[in-house]
C-alpha cells in the first residue's frame, strides 16, 4: 500500500439509546401545544421541521401509541368546544358558522397530518387504525355534526333554503348550502357511515318527491296542458341548475331527476294527452301547434315510456281521420280521387307533426305507417281508389308539370301504395286503366307512364310489373306494325279509296282479359279488317287475330241541319260502339232500341249507355223518344237529330259514368270517367283477383314444400305469407282452405302421428 493513500479509521458501533417515557411524555407535551396553536390560529409561530422530527422520534422509540391516543384525545377536547359553540348560534347563522367551521377543521387537519405523516405510513398502517385526517373527520361527525343542537337544526335550515328556492325566494349565499352540503358527503367516507345519505339525501328526496306531487295536482287543475308543459319544464331546467350549483353528486341527481320527472310527466302523462281543449290529442287536429306538441315530446322524452302515450294519441287521430275518409267514400260523399288526396293531404300533415313535434323519431314514424296501414286496408276500396287517381292524375293531372313535379307526385303514390295489403288488387285496376289509356292514347306523358312502372317495379319486384312492361311493348311494336301497314295499303290502293284504319295489335297474357263477344261492324270497317288481317297473316303465320271492338275509337265526318245551303260539318270522336249506332242513322232517321241491338249485337248494358251519351245535353246528336230519365223499353225510339250544332269544328263525345246510367237511366248524367269508376268504390276483391290468388298461394305452398318436403302448418303458413308479401298478405283461413284442397288433389299429405304437420307427395 502507498505512503501517499489516506487510512481508514474503524470507530466502534454507537449501541442504540432507548427512549424513557419521561421524555416521550414532554416531546408530546411539544406536539400538544403546537396542535393548540394551530387551533388558535399561530401555525406561523412553528417550526413544522421540528415538530416532523419529534413526532419521528416518538413512534420510532415505540410510543406511537401515546402519540395517536393524544392527538386523539387534543381533537376531540377542540371539537367539543366547537360543538357546544355551534349549539348556541342562532337558527340564521348557524349554516355559516358550520360551513366556517368546517373550512378551519380542515385546514388544522392538513396541518396535524403533516406533521404525523411518519406515523401515518409507519404505526398506523401497522396497528390498522385511521389516518389522522379520517380520524379528524370521524370525530367531527362524532362530536360536532351529531351534537343534538347542530345535526337537527341544521338539517331543516337546509330543506328550509331549498324550499325556499323553489318558491321563488332569493337564497343569501348557495356557496354555504354547497360546503355544508361537502362537508357531509366527506364525512361519511371516515369510516363507510355514509352520513350524506341517511341525514340529508333520503329527506331531501322525500321531501322533492312531495313537494312536486303537490304543485303539479294543483297546477294542471287550474291551467291548460300547454301551461303545465311550460312550467314543468321550466322546474326540471331550475333544479338541474340547482344540482350543479350545490354540486350534489351523481348519486342524488341522478334519483332526483327520476322523482322529479315521475312527479311531473309520467304520474300525469295520459291526464296530459287526453285533457279537453288543450290536450295532446287535441292539438293534433291543428297543424298550427306543432311548436306546443314539440314542447310535450320534449317533456315526455324524458321519460320513455310516457312517449307511448303521445304515439298512441298520433295512432288514434290518424285512424280516425281515415275513417272519416272511408265514410265519406262510402257514402258517395266523395270521389275515388278526392279520397286519395284526402289520404296524401293527411299523410303530409302528420309527417310534418313528426319531422316537428316528434323530431322525426323512428318509433312514432312507424306507428302512423301502422295507423295509415290499418285503416286503409279495412277492405280493397283504397287499392281500387288509388288505381283511379293514378288514372286521372296520369291522364289530365300532370299536364304541363316540370319532371321534378312528375317525380314528386309519383313517389307521394308509391307512399300509399307501401301502405296497401291488397297490391294485387292495385295491379288489377290499373292494368285496366293502363290499357284505356294505352289504347285510347290518353296518357299524358309516356316517360311518366314508365316512371310509374319502374317506381312499381322497385317496390315489388320484376314479376309485379311484368305484364305491365309486356303492354308498353305491344304498343312500340304495334306503331312499328301500323307504319309497315300504312306501306302495304298504298302499294295495294287500287280506284277506291278504303277507309282509314290503325291496329294495336295485343298479346293475349299482358292485357286485361276481355270476354264481351264483339259486336257488329259496319261493311266498311270489316273490309279494312279483312285488309288488315291478310297484311298481319303474310308476316306472321301461325297466328290468331281477336278483335276486341268494345275497347276501340273512331272519328266520323258527319254532316248536320235540313237545308243543303247550310249544312254543319263536325268531325265526331266517338267510341266504336258509338260509331256503329250512329252509321245506322245513315239509312234510317229513327230506330227503336231493339232494332238498334238486333243490327249491332252490343251487350244491352254497354248499348243503353252508349245511347245515353248521345242525347245528353251537350250533345244530342240523337233526341230520345220516351219521356221520363230512363230507357224504358226496346221500344223506345231514337231519331236523328239534324239539328245538332257546335261551336268546334271537331268535338270529342264522352261517355257518360256507368252509375248515371244505372241510376237515372238519363242523358242527363255526368260526362266522363268510364266503367272502371263504378268499380272503384267497391270494397270487395275482384273475383279474377280471387282466383288468381287462390293460384298463387297454392303455387307457393308447393313450391315451399317441394323445397322442404316436411313442414309444421305454423311454418308453413309463415314461409307462404313471407313470399307473398309485395302482392297480398293471405288470410291464416285463405290459407288453410288452400293447403285442404292439394291434399284433396294428392299434392300434399298430414302426418299420421301430428295432423298440423304436412308432407310433399312427389
């Protein structure tokens, strides 16, 4: 080792000097006086190190035990003082003498613990006894809360400010209610008491809850619903803002909000909805309240279930409305059109109520697509009715509309036609009109009639629609067929001139089926058919032509009035049947109605219609021998009328509706409509429909059992319902009269052990 290193000097092992109680008694006579200090305000005057270190040495000299039960025994000899302090303040300031109080212990408490932190992590945690700041809060509860003169007294004060606050009164001070409010909530944490809730918590909520209960009974007696929703909300605005200015915790506000609203909205919801003058359901009849009705959902919303009521009000007023609706359809008080309008006008108003008052909630969305469903689809009228307005709208309503209009208007239809259970009976009159006006070229706009298809088409699919899409390509071809026509007669136009002719001609499985036997043309117009038949045959063999000439027009050139010098010519537009009534006048001045038939073979009802139309008023090209509103007999007359006159040169003569003539039997009925309108109103389903239906559910049980080869009749019924959906929703009897007849037929089998379970025969 080198001279020059530094040597080491091994001292002897200072032996460990014991604490003697002596001077563990005057280091906490230090301690106790310094813990009066700080209670007397003269911390500053300390030495907090010094302290620190003599509360060290105590518990490190195994006298922990004197020094907590001291500062035990210091805390509570203050608090006692402090107790009986408060006991004698008066009832006005006794809140912020607590609330001081309370402040001050918590500040000397910081300060005790401070200088005991040594303790707190060695002999506390040791012995298992509380901190010393949860020691402080124990023994304010102990001591000074539950001092009969501070916890009582101090409990009705606060009830007494809150009931004063919601009467309207102005409190001094809500920062005092606050800390005393804190003060509990800290107290209870010392050891799990939870003196919050038991002296402050549980009253104050009984007390909210009666409180409440008596005002709203007393209010709603005296004012309208409206008022009551204004003040009700106004209470649940004022006590949220109280909650958070009291910073009343989440366990309080949370059953305070619920009291309060169970008080104000759901003990008073139906009384809310149903009250007369100014109740929910009233208000629904004016589109004008949509900002009170918004208010009440608002309200209601707080409450879930109190919606429901609202819901149902909306469900009621639209079934009651629709009922007018059928009612007045019923009565004839209204037309197939005016019915429908009547349904979209409704259906506007009440989705206006919801994108507003409901705030376009989903549920109330669904239950006035239920309500419009129910009471649309108590029979087949509305399918029927919405046929008919489609036919008029697309006929003469959409005359002049832009495409934006066009489009608008169609997708209010297929928002009704969403509603229909019968689209099957929907498709069927409006193949009927879509014919007539396919035919008789009415249509007001070919790409809104292929708006309409597609529009129908997306809701229900490619079969839906197929036959309908069938009809518009008959016609493309059939114009395709007529320009070829017009080709072959003039190379075959010989000295005489034929008469003019245009031929649509129809697939059989597209259009509506039309079994009236024809009746009988004049000779000129079966030389033309002839012609056209010979053309039609040379390019297609094979086929079949059936003319269908209750479904055609003409134009005649007619000539009117006794002397040759002042003749009328008019151009008439007339309908086939017309057509061949009048060319009889050509060979006789007058003709009974049962001559007329004899020589044209129309159907009596069709005949006596088509002769009404022509000795209306407006146009009586034919003058009507018997007197009185009907055609009474075969014998009554018909007599050219020289006489007729107009102010056009071509003048278009419309058939009268079929239920003028059933009803009056007159000319004097409305013109118009066709005999698709007597059908509409009809509630029943159509017996084609019927039996198409009947087709349908059959095809679908076997196609479902074929699949399956066993199923339950649940099952069954279930699975054939699912498919059927976008045309018809088929009765559980409709059904089960179905599956009875392919059993009958061998098609389907029961079981021998369940009679509900059936099986495919192959």
């Amino acid at each position: 080792m080198s001279h020059s290193q530094k040597r080491f000097n091994i001292k002897p092992f200072r032996t460990h000097v014991p604490m003697d109680k002596t001077v563990a008694s005057q280091t906490w006579n230090v301690l106790a006086k310094a813990i009066d200090e700080i209670y007397d305000r003269n911390a500053s005057q300390l030495s907090f190190e010094e302290l620190y270190r003599n509360a060290y040495n105590l518990v490190l000299h195994k006298h922990g035990t004197l020094l907590y039960d001291g500062v035990t025994e210091k805390l509570n000899s203050h608090l006692t003082e402090t107790a009986e302090r408060l006991s004698n303040v008066s009832d006005t300031s006794l809140l912020i003498e607590l609330s001081t109080t309370w402040t001050e212990h918590q500040i000397t408490m910081v300060m005790v613990r401070d200088i005991l932190m040594y303790m707190d992590r060695t002999y506390i945690q040791q012995q298992r006894r509380r901190p010393v700041y949860q020691l402080g809060l124990h023994l304010f509860r102990l001591t000074v809360w539950e001092h009969p003169k501070v916890k009582e007294r101090s409990t009705d004060l606060l009830m007494a400010a809150i009931a004063s606050e919601r009467a309207g009164l102005l409190v001094d001070d809500r920062s005092v209610l606050k800390q005393v409010l804190g003060m509990l909530s800290e107290l209870g944490q010392s050891d799990g008491s939870n003196v919050y809730e038991s002296d402050f918590e549980s009253p104050f909520l009984a007390q909210t809850q009666e409180f409440y209960r008596i005002e709203s009974q007393g209010y709603l007696s005296q004012n309208t619903a409206t008022d009551y929703v204004v003040k009700a909300t106004k209470r649940l605005e004022e006590e949220k803002e109280r909650s958070t200015a009291l910073a009343l915790p989440l366990t309080t506000e949370t059953p305070l909000q619920s009291i309060i609203e169970t008080e104000l909205v759901e003990r008073h919801a139906r009384t809310l909805v149903d009250m007369e003058h100014s109740g929910f359901a009233v208000l629904l009849k004016d589109i004008t309240k949509s900002a009170e009705m918004r208010d009440m959902y608002t309200l209601f919303a707080r409450v879930p279930t109190s919606v429901d009521n609202l819901r149902e009000a909306l469900a009621a007023r639209i079934k009651s409305d629709g009922r007018v609706l059928i009612t007045d359809q019923e009565k004839g008080a209204s037309d197939p059109p005016a019915f429908v309008r009547g349904v979209l006008t409704m259906r506007d108003r009440y989705d206006k109520i919801l994108d507003v008052s409901f705030r376009g909630e989903k549920r109330a969305r669904k239950r006035m697509r239920e309500s419009f469903e129910d009471f649309l689809n108590t029979d087949a009228r509305a399918a029927s009715c919405l046929s008919v307005y489609v036919d008029e709208l697309l006929r003469v309503g959409l005359k002049g509309a832009t495409e934006d209009q066009i489009t608008q208007e169609l997708n209010k239809i297929i928002i009704v036609f969403r509603y229909l259970a019968d689209k099957d009976v929907f498709e069927s009159f409006y193949k009927q009109h879509l014919a007539k006006r396919l035919l008789m070229g009415r249509s007001v706009s070919d790409d809104a009639e292929r708006s309409m298809v597609s529009l129908l088409k997306a809701e229900c699919g490619y079969q839906f629609t197929s036959k309908l899409e069938g009809m518009f390509n008959d016609m493309r071809i059939s114009r395709d067929m007529q320009d070829s026509y017009k080709t072959y007669k003039r190379a075959q136009a010989g000295s005489e001139k034929p008469i003019d002719i245009e031929v649509d001609v129809l697939t059989n499985g597209y259009w509506p089926s039309q079994n009236i036997p024809p009746c009988i043309l004049p000779q000129q117009v079966q030389d033309a058919i002839a012609r056209y038949t010979k053309f039609y045959l040379e390019k297609h063999t094979g086929r079949k032509l059936s003319w269908q000439t209750s479904a055609g027009s003409s134009e005649l050139k007619a000539t009117f009035g006794s002397d040759p010098t002042k003749y009328r010519k008019h151009e008439l537009g007339v309908s086939t049947y017309q057509m061949c009534i009048l060319l009889l006048f050509n060979d006789s001045d007058s003709l009974t109605l049962g001559q007329i038939r004899s020589k044209t073979q129309i159907p009596d009802s069709e005949l006596r219609r088509h002769l009404v139309s022509l000795c209306t008023p407006k146009h009586r090209i034919l003058r009507k021998g018997s007197r009185g509103r009907g055609i009474t007999s075969d014998d009554d007359t018909f007599t050219f009328n020289p006489d007729y006159g107009s102010k056009l040169k071509r003048v278009r003569i419309p058939l009268v509706k079929e239920t003028s003539v059933s009803k009056s039997g007159d000319g004097t009925g409305t013109a118009g409509g066709g005999s698709a309108s007597a059908s509409a109103v009809d509630g029943s389903v159509p017996l084609k429909v019927e039996e198409d239906r009947r087709h349908l559910v059959e095809a679908a049980i076997v196609r479902i059992m074929k699949a399956r080869k066993s199923l339950g009749h649940n099952d069954l019924f279930a699975e054939v319902t699912r498919q059927l959906s976008v045309r018809f929703t088929p009765s559980p009897q409709f059904v089960k009269k179905r599956i009875e007849s392919l059993i009958e037929r061998e098609y389907l089998e029961r079981s021998q052990q369940d009679h509900r379970l059936y099986s495919y025969v192959a």
